[in-house]
C-alpha cells in the first residue's frame, strides 16, 4: 500500500511540475477510480499523453500512455519531455504537425533541443 501511495503522490507531482512549467493537462483522482490520471497535452499527433499509475512486475510505476498504447515509463519531468519531443521528432514532417506545441518547444528551447527561427515579412502600408 505504502508503493502504491508513494507512486500516487509522485503523479501528482510530476502533474503540478508540468503546470509550472505552462503545460496544460486536466484530469484527477476520483472516489470511484483510487488512481491519478492527468492527460499532458502537447503531443503532435497523439494529442495528449495520459500520466497514470500501473502495478507492474509486483510494484506500482508512474507511466505515460500515448497513441497506439505507447507506454513510457516516468521518472521525472525531463522523462515527459522526452516522450512529447519523440511523438513532435515522428510527426514534425506531416501536416498539420510541422510546428511543435508552443508550450513544449519553449521548454525544448530552453533545454536546447531546438532553436528558435524568426521569419520576418513586410507588406505595404495602404
């Protein structure tokens, strides 16, 4: 029991540390389902990651499930990133997903893993 609630309390905070760092997520724990499910947005085509608790080999493991039942497990915040950075570096070439979320690529950008481009245009004043 003492596991299962120290893989909960570790949801939980790598749920608040995704909202200090400005990505959106929604989800919680409900009476009815006693484990956390937070859905991390900003996953190119998945759309979100699904941040959740599994029993597992005989202990309880923060994981991430993605599109196509892609399971990632999470240690840490950079552990979300990665997971994020993959499905953008998989889908960066197909439209609509050339551009990665805003929010990521700021955290990407900060963690050197892209750089920021500026396109400057002109048009005539009327």
């Amino acid at each position: 029991m003492k596991e299962k609630l120290e893989a909960i309390l570790k949801c939980w905070n790598l749920a608040k540390e995704c909202s200090l760092n400005n990505i959106n997520f929604s989800g919680c724990c409900s009476s009815s389902h006693d484990q956390p499910s937070f859905d991390i947005s900003g996953f190119s085509k998945s759309g979100h990651g699904s941040l959740t608790i599994i029993e597992e080999d005989g202990g309880w493991q923060v994981v991430l499930l993605t599109r196509y039942d892609k399971l990632y497990h999470i240690d840490s915040f950079g552990d979300i990133s990665d997971a994020a950075f993959e499905w953008y570096l998989n889908y960066k070439d197909r439209s609509p997903f050339e551009n990665p979320d805003p929010d990521w690529a700021a955290i990407w950008v900060k963690q050197g893993r892209l750089k920021e481009k500026k396109i400057t245009t002109y048009e005539e004043v009327e």
